[in-house]
C-alpha cells in the first residue's frame, strides 16, 4: 500500500484533536509537539554508515522536526533493536554525542531483538515544549519565501557515502545534520508558515503553498549553495536543479511578510501568490519544473 | 548487546526527570504518561499471524501498560512500515477496532519502506492522563500479592497459533488481550505497587519484589486458571508452573495491604515479605524455582 492510500484510511478513524487531520510533521498533546521519525536500514540509512552517525542522525531529524515548529527540547524516547555489541556500543557513543550537542535528555523507550541478518529498523519519538510556530498552513499571497544555510550539501554527502570522492564537510552534512532549533525559535513569532526541507526544497515548498492553498515561485538562481556544493557540482541550472530536489537539508523554509527581514542568516528564494501549483525560474528565465521534486516516502 | 548491557549504558546519559531511571514500563511527561513497545515479525508475533490481530495487539499490549498506571486513554501514535496492500489493509482493519474498541485516537505517527522481504517492525507510542497508579516500587512487607483474570491462557494460545489443537477462547487471549483499563482506573487509589503481567506471572513478580527491595512468596496452587486452560492443561503443579511461566497475559499485578478487598475480580496469590527473592510452594509444600521464570527481553 502507498503512503497515499495507508494515511486516506487513517484518516477515516478515530483521530485525536492534536493530530490535525495527520497533515503535519507534528502533534500537539497536553501543551507538547510530539514528533516520531523511523529509520531503515538499507533505505534510511546506508549499511556501512558508522553507527554513531545513525544515532546523530535519527535524533538529530527529530529534533529539526521540533525546530520547525519553534519548541525548546524536552527530551526523545529511542526503540531500538539489539544486534552485536560493537554496533550497538558505537551507536550509543553516537547517541551521547547528540543528545549533548542538543541539551537533549532521553525520556524512555523499548529494545526489542531482530532475527538474525534482519534490516534494523530504529524509531525516535521527540517532545518538546512552549512551541510557538504556525504550521505549514498559513502563508499568505504577497509573503516571501526563506529557506535558513545552504541546500543540497547532503545529497552531495550521499554520493560520497556511496563511495564517489568528495569533500568531507559534504559527508558531514548527509551524516551530522543540524537541526536549526536556535533560528525555530527565533523564526517562530515572525513566519506566517514554517517546515524543515527533508525530502527535498522543491517538494516541501509545493507542499506548503499546498497547504496554504496558494502558488509558489521558486527562482533557482537564488538557492544558497555553499562553497562545497559550487566546488563539487558547480552552480549551474543543472546544478541548482540537483540540489533544489535533493533531500536530508533539514534547513528552515519558511513564508513571512515581504517587508520583513530575519534575524537569522536566511536566503529569500521565492514567493507566494494566489493560485496554486509550483513555478521555477532561474533569473528571469522561466524553467520547466522537473518530474521528480524530492522522496515521495516520509512522514504520516 | 543485550538488553541489560543496553540499558546499563543508557543510565549513564542525561536522562529526563519523568524517565524514572528507565525502571519503569512508562515515563511521565507534561502530567502524561507515555509508553511505546515495538513488535517484530518472527520474534514478537509469526508472520502467519492475520494482520488484524497484529494491529490488535500492538495496541493493546500498549494500553495495557496505561492500565497498569490506572490512566485514561489519550491516544496513540503509530510507526508503521508500507508493504503489501492486502497485509496493509488487513492491519487497518485490526486497527480500526482496537481503536473503538478502547475509545483511543490516533494522534500521528511515521510510514517508512522496507526492503522487499525484511521483517516487519511496528511500533506504537501510546498516552494516558490521570494516572493515579503507584509505580512496582512500592510494595510493603505484609502486603497481598493479587492479580486479575486468569492466568496462562495466552501461553496456550501460542501453542494453538503454532498448530496445535486447542480452544478458540486460548487463542483469541493471546491474539486479542484486552487491557485491563477500568480494573486498572479502579485499582490505581488503593494499590501500594502496580505493574501488568507481559513476560510471565512469576517473573513479572519477581521484578515487582526486587523494585520494592523485598522477598515475595506465591502459592502456585492459587494462581487462577481459566476452565479452558484446565482442559487444555490440566492444573497439577506442572500444568501451574506451565501457566506462572507463560507470557502474555496483560492481567494486573498488585499489592495491597492484607486487610483490603479489591472492588474488581482479582485473586490473592501471594504475600510480601521483609528480605529478597521469590520462593514458590503449592499448597502447602515448598517449590523449587525453577530457572526460566519469563521472558528475558523486554521493555526499556
């Protein structure tokens, strides 16, 4: 069954208040976000990944969730399976790293065993607290759309993790994503409409003038590449098209009032208007939107 | 790793105020209490199993942990891995009337991918409120150990899942459990220490003994057998230490002082004790403890 039709029938059951209608990333439950990602072996994440950078990453998603929606931290829970000892001892060294990285404390959880050679499948729930952000609801025909650093590094960093040369601060991006929960909560009171780019900039910002009910324009020569990109894939139209429908960025896109400007370093790449669907230009160049925006699979 | 080992390094991690030292099925956060339990296909149900009953299970084994706590239902969150559409559709179904069957929301959750093949792993996230339960801590010497129910059924209903011949009744136990939620919400004012029993009767009294550093004694003879486990079973010592040591009842546990009656069905089966260990008799001969008491694996 597709993600499609699996969450339509959701839908048709009984839903909690705090799930709005299961078309965000997150829920809202006694004053809380509540936010789960699950991670698969040979889909989400590369088998000879180092487990500590699966721990990095698997937390880390969460937490670009609770960024998203401006909330402080309150803690993750972890199911996780148990398989050998050295696997397991680096994804706890993994998990150390992160959970202080973030002033993250771990709440709970359940380890459960696999058969033997099966893929692991790892979930992390995250909570956080005091979250001030609206949803990927409500931008507005007029407001600007941001995105916060530079796009496409991780699926640069993808490549390289399936063998291909490259630079590692690439690598490091795909496997130590950093959720951009300081600028959450600085954007938070500001933005009209906010989401992490996970699956790609083009797929989410279609999403959220989706759900806004609007069009959105995107004009691709103003996508923030960084010096790594440009160096490893250059910062053509090709180039740009690339990054713009890579995934795992975990950066902020948001919509805001086109008079003004954040507090945080931020990039404006488009803008919403009535209508609907997404349009790209690079320059003044009108461009055909690719087939292709970003992964299909993700979040209920 | 095993469990222990997991959980021993876990504890060395910054860990949130309402994780309770992970020494708890459930953590409390924001007034809620919040527990998850993942399934895997091959170890925690049979990949012949129908997927209604997965869906079932998954969510009741979860509830049951809020009964243990006397909690209100809130909701669940659901991780759940796309696969085939009739599998799929046969889970939603499941799903639909374990949810009306316990008046649960769905609050949110992830879909993810397989590889084509690999196991299932499911994971639900379930919250309560009002939680008025003690935790397994609090057992005093001289209380009565009781619980609810009959116990054993469900072991005998794997046999039946296996392939044996048996009673419908044993299997719909294993199944299809049914927490306990109105006892639990009945028990919960009264009860010194509380917990469900998932691993097995004697283990899971074992556990609530170490937790409230104190010996526990049960009389195998008073451990309550339903009639279709006698006449699946019978009910001699071997046929009792059968049913104490099988998994999966979900029935509550509970200690209580020795002068109070509980308001719901339940049986007196055993007695706290200044001291540490558990020690069996049947009648009135002592038992040796025999060296499997449960299952080992477990929750978090």
């Amino acid at each position: 069954m597709t993600e499609a039709e699996f969450l339509a029938r959701l839908r048709t059951l009984p839903l909690h208040p705090g799930a709005h209608g299961l078309r965000d990333d997150a829920a809202v439950l006694a004053g809380m976000v509540v936010t789960t990602d699950t991670l698969v072996e040979g889909v989400h994440f590369l088998p000879g990944d180092p487990p500590a950078d699966v721990a990095w990453k698997l937390v880390a998603t969460n937490l670009s969730d609770l960024a998203a929606k401006g909330a402080l931290v309150e803690g993750i829970m972890l199911n996780h399976p148990l398989t050998d000892t050295v696997w397991d001892s680096d994804f706890l060294d993994g998990l150390a790293a992160v959970l202080a990285a973030f002033d993250c404390p771990l709440i709970g959880g359940d380890t459960v065993s696999l058969l033997p050679g099966a893929p692991r499948v790892l979930t992390v729930t995250a909570f956080g607290v005091d979250a001030a952000a609206p949803a990927r609801t409500g931008a507005r025909a007029g407001d600007v759309l941001w995105v916060t650093g530079t796009i496409g590094d991780a699926g640069q960093g993808l490549a390289i993790a399936k063998g291909a040369a490259g630079d590692a601060a690439l690598l490091a991006r795909y496997r130590r994503p950093v959720p951009r929960l300081a600028e959450g909560r600085a954007l938070a009171p500001f933005a009209h409409a906010m989401m992490d780019v996970s699956d790609g900039l083009l797929i989410d910002a279609g999403r959220m003038a989706a759900a806004s009910g609007l069009a959105v324009t995107v004009d691709l020569a103003t996508v923030p590449l960084s010096a790594a990109y440009r160096a490893s894939a250059g910062d053509d139209l090709a180039a740009r098209l690339v990054a713009a429908t890579a995934g795992d960025d975990y950066e902020l896109l948001f919509a805001a009032p086109s008079d003004w400007t954040p507090a945080v370093a931020a990039t404006r790449i488009g803008r919403f208007a009535e209508g609907e669907g997404l349009s790209l230009w690079h320059d003044r160049e009108p461009v055909e939107v690719p087939a292709r925006l970003g992964f299909e699979h993700g979040v209920i």
